[in-house]
C-alpha cells in the first residue's frame, strides 16, 4: 500500500510538473518555459560569443479554421504542426507555443542567412496538406526574425521585435518570413494611429466608394463597374487602402464597412438604373474574413430584395485565399451565392492559391487577371504566356477573362488578340466618383479606333 501511495504521489507530482512547464496540446514547452528556455540559450551564447536567432512563427488565418470546422480539428492541426516544427529543427534549437497559434523558436549560433534558410524549411513544410478526415486543411504561415545581439541582449526585447517583425509578415498577405527592422517600429506606431482612427469613420462619413469601369475588349463598351473603397480622415488625409484594409481585418472592423460597401454599391447600381443607365455589373471585393461571415448570403440577397434587383447584377470578386483553411466550406458558400444568380470572380488570378483541383469545382464566372502579369504583355514571355495560359484555362471551363491594370495601348492589343473578354485599367479611366462614372459610361467612347480582333 505504501508504495503504491508513493508511487501515485510521484506520478501526480510529475503530471503537475508537465503541466506547469509542458503545453498539454502539444507538449511542446509552454510560454512560461519557453521564456526560461530562451533566457538560458542567451546567456550560453553570450558567454560564446555567437549569434542567436530568435524568430515567431504564427499560423495565417487558424482563427478561420477553427470557427468554420471546430476546435477539435484546430487542435489536431496544432499537434501536427508542432511535429512538423520539431521535425525540421536541429537538436540545439528551442521550439516552444507561445500562444494559440503562435511559436517560439530560437536557433542559438544561427545568423541571418542561416535563420531564413530554416525558416523556409519550416514554412515549407507547413505548407504540405494535412489530412484531418474528412477535410483536408492548406495552411501558410508568417515569421518574424530577430537577431541577437544586433536588434537586442535580453529575452523580452527580441521576442517583441520577431513578433513585430511576424505581424508585418501577416501585413504583407502571410505565407512569408520578415527580418526587424528599426523603421518596422516606426510602422507600429503608425498601425496604432490608424486603428485608432479607423473605428468610428464610417460614423464620421469619411468613407467613400469610387468606381472603375469594366469594358468589352472588342468594343470599348461599358459593361460593369468595379466598386473600390477610399477614406480620407480628416487629420491623416487619404489613407491607402493597402494600409487600413489589413488593419480592418485584424481588428474586425472590415465587417461593418464591408456590409456598408456592399449595401451602398447595390444601392448606387439602382440609381443607376433608375436613370436609364445600362450597366449590367456591380462589382464588389470580399475579403476572406466577410466571406467567412456566418450571415454573409442573408445579407447580400437582403440588400440585392431591397432594391429589386436581381442577382446577376451583382458579382462578388474572392482572393483565392478564401479557400486556405476548408476549402469545402468555401466552396459551399460559393454555391449558395452561385444558385441564387450572383456572379462570382477570382481576383488576382494566379498570385495566390491556384488549386486547379479546387477551381474545377467552383461555380465561377470569370477569372481577374492580376495588374503584374498584364505589365508584362510585351516586355517578358513568361507574363505572356501565363496571360495566354490563364485565357486558354477559362475558356476551357466556360469562364470569361478580365484583365486589370491595363496602362498602354499595346497591352489592350496583346490582350484582344489573346482572347481576353474585358478590360480594367487606367488606359480607359481611373476610379471616379458615381456622377463622373455616369458620364463616362453614357459617352461609351472607344479606347481606340474601331474594334479590334473578335474575343473567342
């Protein structure tokens, strides 16, 4: 009996010991060991007089997987990312999970190349498919790195600054890794500022939508328009959208000024119509965190009743990262909007996902081809080809094509000869105002003489 009473009285006393220094999900170290673990990796190089790289890795969009598939399967995503992590670490480093998606790893007498060459081990290999049945979950991840003893001396300190360094890297679209900088501290402060200022705009009606137009290749007709969000703050002037639309998704308020876009844009497409107006599209972006909106299709056919107009007048453009994370939820999604009329475009074709396993298998109408590869027509074969290949994929599948970022006479020639079906860019307008789009569409002037080669 005593030896048993001993024999349990260890075993509790080492369950409670790996629990205060052991993450119970994972069992890799926990924040409170890691910090520990790290302040001791210091100290021995220090002494050494070698280099320690010390870096943050937090997983893109886990939120996202969590609320679509359950935290069950969050769960076992984080076992197996911990295994993958420890598999592809050397015996001298840390690896520790420092928060719910987010890790600790220190590479003691690593320097920076060496930092980023592990760290694309790692992100490689998190970006292997893991197969939870019945779903199959992509996933990407972003990295900060900082370096001892150039961006610090102490714990503290360099986990703030890899960790400054990880959210700029999940700033930038994620999937990447992103070295400290000084001016990255700079950048925070000016986050700060611009998340402050962000909540309460679109009480303040510092929000605005512009319009670009969307025309036929061969005839330079005005089909639809392209609805694009501007805020102009009345201390900070007119922020760029690549630098409040990231800070709208990280704090949730893109969910308010997305259902405020998508309201005033069908509303604008009705006055359009009530002044005789023959646009046939309106166009309008979700970002990945409003499709994964619970109440995102009620909204959209609510405002599209209220209006009286019907679906097809209105096409939802989708990054392809919608799909990271389930892409079967997504595509379910897609097909609830898909059966009710709503047109539905990939923006940025080619740039981001590109699973053609799972683009079959979408109802979309049409594929966006990104500004970069358009640049190219003309001066690079590659962008050439990749435009053609893009074209050839849609037709193909029965989809229309439409290329932005269309600056030169030449590019809307390569692409009217490749069979593009419509046209966006600064060579036939930018965005503008609602009146000055009005006009513009009721000139319907050709971007040049006559009409060129029929689209295919």
């Amino acid at each position: 009996m005593l030896v048993r009473d001993i024999q349990g009285r260890k075993q509790a006393e080492s369950r409670l010991e790996s629990l205060a220094y052991y993450d119970p999900l994972t069992d890799l170290p926990n924040r409170t060991n890691s910090n520990s673990l790290l302040e001791q990796a210091l100290r021995t190089t220090h002494r050494q007089e070698q280099p320690l790289a010390c870096l943050v890795l937090g997983l893109d969009r886990f939120k996202a997987i969590n609320g679509s598939i359950g935290y069950e399967t969050g769960d076992a995503v984080l076992r197996e990312v911990a295994q993958r992590l420890k598999q592809c670490l050397r015996e001298n480093d840390l690896v520790g999970r420092i928060g719910s998606d987010e890790f600790l790893v220190a590479l003691p007498g690593a320097d920076a190349t060496e930092a980023a060459q592990l760290c694309a081990r790692l992100q490689e290999s998190l970006r292997e498919p893991l197969p939870l049945s019945p779903h199959t979950i992509h996933l990407t991840s972003s990295t900060g790195i900082a370096l001892f003893p150039v961006d610090g001396t102490d714990r503290e300190v360099l986990m703030r600054k890899a960790a400054t360094a990880m959210y700029q890297a999940k700033r930038m679209g994620g999937d990447r890794l992103h070295f400290f900088t000084a001016s990255l501290e700079q950048q925070v402060v000016l986050q700060v500022r611009l998340a402050k200022a962000l909540y309460g705009a679109l009480d303040r009606e510092e929000m605005r939508l512009l319009y670009q137009p969307q025309v036929d290749a061969r005839t330079g007709e005005v089909l639809g328009a392209e609805a694009l969000l501007r805020w102009n703050h009345h201390a900070l002037g007119n922020v760029s959208p690549q630098e409040f639309i990231p800070i709208a998704e990280n704090t949730g308020l893109i969910l308010p000024i997305g259902q405020w876009v998508l309201h005033e844009a069908i509303q604008q497409l009705k006055r359009w119509q009530n002044t005789g107006l023959a646009i046939r599209t309106m166009a309008v972006n979700l970002s990945a965190v409003q499709f994964r909106q619970r109440n995102l299709a009620d909204l959209v056919l609510g405002y599209l009743e209220e209006t009286g107009l019907t679906g097809s007048r209105l096409e939802l453009e989708l990054t392809e990262s919608v799909l990271i994370g389930d892409p079967e939820a997504a595509i379910a999604a897609m097909d609830r909007f898909s059966s009710a009329g709503i047109q539905l475009s990939i923006d940025d074709f080619g740039t981001g996902y590109s699973s053609l396993s799972y683009l079959k298998r979408l109802r979309v109408n049409k594929l966006k081809i990104d500004a970069s590869f358009v640049r190219g027509l003309g001066s690079s074969q590659q962008d050439t080809s990749i435009v053609q290949a893009i074209i050839n994929l849609a037709k193909d599948l029965q989809m229309e094509t439409i290329a932005e970022g269309v600056e030169e006479e030449s590019q809307l020639e390569a692409l009217r000869q490749m069979g593009c079906d419509q046209i966006q860019g600064y060579y036939f307008a930018k965005p503008m105002p609602a009146e000055a789009f009005e006009a513009f569409a009721r000139s319907q002037l050709p971007p040049s003489q006559g009409p060129g080669p029929e689209s295919c």
